[in-house]
C-alpha cells in the first residue's frame, strides 16, 4: 500500500478542484494488503465509502454508470499478491466487490525462490519496496475462493511485461490472451472480461496492444 489514508485525503482534496464532473469514475488500484496495513486499509475503505459510490465491476459499463450520482469509485487489485487475502473481511464487511487482476505465470509458482525472483525481475524491477520479496503469491484455490465471494477476476498478462515496448505481435498476444490452465478448470466458471496492462502509463501500452485487448475482452 504505496499511500496511507492521509495521502488518500490529500490527493482527494486536489482532485476535486481539478475535476469538476459530479459523474466521473475513478478506478482505485491497490497492489498488497500487509497484515500491518488492514486497519489503515479499513480507514481508507471508510473515507472512500464517505465521499463516493463504491460500484461493483458488473456496473462498469452498463448504462448505470452514466446516472449523475455521487463521483463513483472502483477498487481493483494488481499482480495476485497473497496478501491481497487480508482485503475480504473488511471487503466483506461493507459489501465491496472487487477486480483481482492476475498475472498468468506468477501463480503457478510454487518454489519461494522463484517467486523472489519473479517479483524483483516482472513485477517491480526497480523494487520501490523491498518487502514485496516477502510476499506469497494466490494460488488456484485461491483465486478460486475469490469468486466464491463474489469478486471479479480480470488478467494482468502472462508474465507481467512492459507492453509498450514489445514490437513482436505474437509475444504480445501471447501476453494478452489468457491461455492458463486455471481457465480451464471445471470450478472456475467466470468468463474473464477484464484486462489489466502492466505498469499503468501511458507509454506502457500502444495502439496494437490496445486493438488486441479490445477484441479480447469487454
């Protein structure tokens, strides 16, 4: 959790003034959930619920997200953390549903090592905070258990690459597609609809990338 529930005030306050539609939607994306950080997670989860619409993924993109209501908020998860588990009872407590947005290759990793090293070579290479190499990754039955609980499980690549600078078309759809085992299982019956691109700027993403995931999901 890069920002704290005071840094989340803050940044509010800001927005606000910058943005001035009563309709707007902003898609809030958290990465770990520490053990340490439930609580501040709560606090965050309270302030938001407090100066927003909460909406579930089945509402983005239906006609009801165009209603002038109160600015509207979507909480996603990135990278299949297994922290991201400490979420559901707070989570649950005020009737949130989710996107978790996972990485194809990373949670079929069992041994820990390969998982350090997954995590300091795809998923944060500059390692802004070293105790992600602490964290676990979901495994099947976790992902499994999310939509039990009524989440949303979206795809955030194969292996966690910088799209944008890809130029080989086929490595790129294999980045896109969601070919894992796990979609295949006869308990995971969710159609994923949703897509993820890693590290979230501009530049890490272009018009083929683009094409690819639009034709591929909603």
């Amino acid at each position: 959790m890069k920002y704290n529930h005071y840094y989340l005030i803050l940044i509010n306050f800001f927005l606000k003034k910058i943005i001035k539609k009563k309709n707007s939607l902003r898609i809030l994306n958290y990465h770990n959930i520490p053990t340490s950080k439930i609580s501040n997670f709560e606090k965050q989860i309270q302030f938001i619920i407090k100066n927003y619409d909460i909406i579930s993924p089945e509402q983005l993109g239906t006609k009801d997200i165009n209603k002038k209501i109160k600015k509207r908020v979507l909480i996603t998860f990135d990278d299949g953390y297994k922290s991201v588990l400490n979420a559901l009872p707070v989570l649950k407590k005020y009737n949130i549903y989710a996107i978790f947005f996972i990485i194809g290759d990373f949670i079929q990793i069992k041994n820990d090592y390969e998982i350090k090293n997954f995590i300091a070579n795809n998923i944060s290479p500059k390692l802004y905070d070293k105790n992600l190499l602490n964290e676990k990754n979901l495994n099947k039955e976790d992902i499994i258990s999310l939509v039990k609980e009524g989440h949303t499980i979206g795809y955030h690549t194969k292996s966690h690459k910088n799209l944008g600078i890809i130029k080989n078309h086929k490595y790129i759809s294999d980045q896109i597609n969601n070919e894992i085992d796990l979609f295949g299982d006869k308990k995971f019956t969710q159609q994923i609809n949703h897509f993820s691109f890693p590290f979230g700027s501009i530049e890490n993403i272009n018009r083929e990338n683009y094409k690819i995931i639009k034709d591929k999901y909603k």
